[in-house]
C-alpha cells in the first residue's frame, strides 16, 4: 500500500510540474536510512524542488525552450496570469511563440493603452512528446493559452483580472443564436467539461470584447509574421466577437471548452 501511494505521488508531481515526481524520489532517496519526520522530509523536498526549478529555468534552452516572465520585466505588457504557473513549470515556450506573444501583448496596449496581457499555460520545460496535463496537444512548446480581456459592471477595463483564480473554467456562455457545433453530443471520452457547478464562483466580470477581439484579429493578421499558425476558440464567440479567419478554428467536441481562453501556436 505505502508503494501504490508514493507511486499516485510520484505520477501526479510529474503530471502537474514534470520534474516533481523526480525529486520525490531523490527526497526519499536520500532520507531512506535516516527516521525524519514528515516536516524534514516536506522541507527537504521542497528545497531540492526549489533548486529543481532554478536548473531547469537554466537548462531549458538546451531543449530549445525559453521562460514566459513570471512577471513584469520591462520589456512587454506580458506576463504569467498567476507564479502558479511558474511554480509549477508551465511556463516554457520555443523563442518564436515568446516573441509572438510579446508582440501581441505590446500591439493590445498600443491599441488600449495600459493593457496586460496574461499567458496561462504553456509548456513543460523539457522534452518533446511529454503532454502538459490536462492538455493533450502543449507537448512541444509550441502551444501558449491566453486569458480573455475583463472588464467592470460598469464597463471599465479591469487590468490583470481574470474571472477565475487560474484563468480557466470561467466560461462565456452561448447566446440563443449561437453556433453550437456540439450541441445534444454526449461523447462518454472527452475533456469538454462544462463544470456548471463552478460558475456561480466565478467573479461576475463581463468579457471585455474590444481587446478580445482585436488580440484575435492580430494572431489571425499580423500573428501570422510570427508564425502563429492556429488560434482555438469556440465558434460561438468567435461570432459574438466578429472575428473570422482560416487560423481562427474550433478544436473539437472532445478537447476541453475554449471560450475561457484563446489558444495560440505557431508552426514548425
């Protein structure tokens, strides 16, 4: 039983920050013949954690891989949605998608001045082939999730805000006339979860449209200099928003719901 529960340990650290089910291992590794309790060990492994995540932010670009800023460096309006994301090693993209979404954080705050622009999940900092869970396709560092643009109840732009603490799971809900190309579909294999429960948690910040739009419209435009390739967001909203193009595309019934969020990547 003590093995099956290190192992769910070591398999859900390595899911969530790719090089926290090593260091698990290292942590029991050198405690192995010594009585510690659970706060040296918890002390312990955090430390070699700490230590993990400053080597992998230098080794990194061994893999050809570079780190989205945590937080404001002077040289863009963009920056991590939450150190969450840091913490846990999603912050990882190949220098051209860096520059791109760099570029269109710097494009939304000449358009709206005062504007930030916030990267939600990225990628793991090594290995091609190795998923970002829940994602399925951030395996290569190619891929980067945008938050939506917020505004007040009364229509003033809410800077760095985002309806749920992580950036995800806020959905926009269809209007009547909405494209629904999942409508009445039950796949029993899917991750389009639609988590109605949690919505009512959400803080009730209406969508800012004008700066939503217009980041699509540059990745459709102009994101195509830089390489962006595809944009995913649900049809629904790509059509309350007016925004239509061939980059601009729906990524399926059974991947997860993307009217929380904008999904950029760029090509090989």
């Amino acid at each position: 039983m003590r093995w099956l529960l290190t192992l769910a340990v070591v398999v859900l650290l390595t899911l969530l920050t790719q090089i926290g089910g090593a260091v698990w291992i290292v942590t029991l590794g050198l405690l192995r013949r010594r009585r510690a309790g659970v706060a040296v060990f918890l002390a312990l492994f955090l430390g070699l954690y700490a230590a993990g995540t400053a080597l992998s932010y230098a080794i990194a670009p061994i893999f050809g891989r570079v780190p989205l800023p945590c937080f404001d460096d002077g040289t863009s309006r963009l920056k991590m949605q939450s150190p969450l994301f840091c913490v846990l090693n999603r912050q990882y993209v190949v220098p051209e998608l860096k520059e791109a979404a760099a570029a269109l954080s710097r494009h939304v705050d000449q358009v709206f001045p005062g504007t930030t622009t916030l990267a939600l999940d990225a990628n793991f900092p090594f290995f091609d082939g190795f998923p970002l869970f829940p994602h399925l396709s951030h395996s290569d560092g190619r891929k980067l999730d945008v938050a939506f643009f917020y505004q007040d109840a009364e229509g003033s732009y809410k800077d760095k805000a985002t309806r749920s603490p992580i950036g995800y799971f806020a959905f926009e809900q269809p209007r009547p006339d909405s494209i629904l190309p999942c409508r009445d579909r039950e796949d029993l294999l899917t991750l389009r979860w639609d988590l109605d429960f949690l919505q009512s948690l959400w803080r009730p910040l209406p969508l800012e449209e004008g700066r939503t739009a217009e980041a699509l419209r540059w990745l459709s435009a102009e994101g195509s200099g830089f390489g962006i390739e595809k944009i995913f967001v649900e049809p629904h909203l790509a059509q309350r928003l007016g925004v239509e193009a061939e980059s601009i595309r729906f990524q399926g019934c059974r991947a997860a719901r993307h009217d929380d969020h904008i999904h950029m990547q760029v090509g090989k």
